[in-house]
C-alpha cells in the first residue's frame, strides 16, 4: 500500500536533503545579466504590458519605441525596471513577467543591483498612485478625463498618458503633484509628458534696465 511507497521508507532527512539540493541546482542556473538579453527582456516586456498595459512603465516602453521620449529612459533596464522594481513605489513585482529581472538583480538578497536600477526614471508615479490621482482629477469631470468601465481595482484608461494630458490641461488640481515631481527630476528627454510642467515651472526673465550710455 502507500505505506510501502519508497518515499514513506525514506527518513525524513533524506526527503530534505533532496530539496535542499534541488534548490541548490535551480540556484546554479539562475540567470546572469549577460544572459538575460535583449530578445527575453522583449518578451518579458510584452507579457507585462498585455497584462497590465495601463502600467507606467509600459507607456514609457511605448513611448520610447515611438521616439516620443528619448535618453537613459528608453535604455533596455529602463522600464522594465520601471515595472519590477520597488525602488520607485511600483508593486507589481510578483507578475510572471518580472520573474527573470528579480533573479538577475537578486532583488530577494538585498539592495538592487547597481545596474539593474540605474535606468529607473526617478518620481515616476507608480501605477496605484496614476489610477488614485486621474480618479481624483475626474470628479471634476474634465471632458479630458479618460473613461472608466472597469469593476476590477484599476482602470484600462488611466494611464501616465492620460495623467499628462489632464496635468497639462490643469496643472494646479492636487493630483498633478506626482506628476510635477516626475518632470522636475526627468531622465531623459520627456517634454513629451512634461513639457507644460517644465516651462510653468520656470519664470520668464525680466529684463534689467538698460545702463545709461556715457556721455
């Protein structure tokens, strides 16, 4: 019977040594950043974003693709770090899609490799925050507010995009305040996100007085 099976004969410190060596093996074939290369980072991004294409971090992958934004914010690491990382607020680190980034950063063994969040854009709102703030911008019931069918925790519609073009538009409602924070400290070229934000947030000059000529 089952009592005869040849796992209930092994002493149960056979059975764990068994899976402390199989963790062993799996760690010995953990990825490195050399091997995670362009084609999986591709792949990864492209599950991510199927998954979850109102993420912040899959705008920016889209934006970049279409050289609307430009710099060290389209680099390969840049928003896919963007996604998996925790360094900038973003949850999502538990999707299939971050799987391979978390091994190669070694994310559950301390701080982030230095070159795994090197490319994060620094301030981009994360994905709770957008949805929370375009939610809040809405109850104003702007014609630029996205719309909102969704029963589930987030809405399809509530993108860095949108959040943009509703900060644009009205720079001075709360909600705007991440997205201020984002574009004072951009990486890379974003006036495609920011450009209202970056020249509202600089005076114009006065000009001084002219000195008068000698005689």
């Amino acid at each position: 019977g089952a009592i005869c099976n040849k796992w209930g004969r092994q002493p149960a410190i056979m059975r764990n040594a068994l899976v402390l060596l199989a963790a062993y093996l799996a760690l010995g074939e953990a990825l490195t950043m050399d091997q995670y290369n362009d084609t999986m980072i591709n792949a990864d991004m492209t599950s991510l974003c199927k998954a979850m294409p109102y993420m912040p971090g899959c705008s920016i992958w889209w934006a970049c693709s279409a050289s609307k934004v430009s710099g060290a914010i389209c680099n390969k690491w840049g928003p896919l770090s963007q996604i998996c990382s925790t360094a900038e607020g973003e949850t999502m680190y538990k999707m299939p899609g971050c799987k391979d980034y978390l091994q190669v950063c070694n994310i559950s063994a301390g701080p982030l490799n230095t070159n795994c969040e090197a490319y994060l854009s620094k301030g981009l709102p994360p994905t709770a925050v957008i949805q929370a703030n375009i939610s809040g911008i809405c109850k104003s019931s702007y014609p630029e507010c996205p719309l909102c069918t969704s029963s589930s925790k987030f809405c399809k519609n509530y993108t860095l995009d949108a959040l943009s073009t509703l900060c644009l538009k009205y720079p001075t409602e709360d909600g705007c305040t991440p997205w201020k924070n984002w574009c004072a400290k951009g990486v890379g070229t974003i006036d495609y996100y920011c450009k209202a934000a970056s020249t509202s947030a600089t005076p114009t000059p006065t000009p001084s007085p002219s000195s008068p000529s000698s005689p």
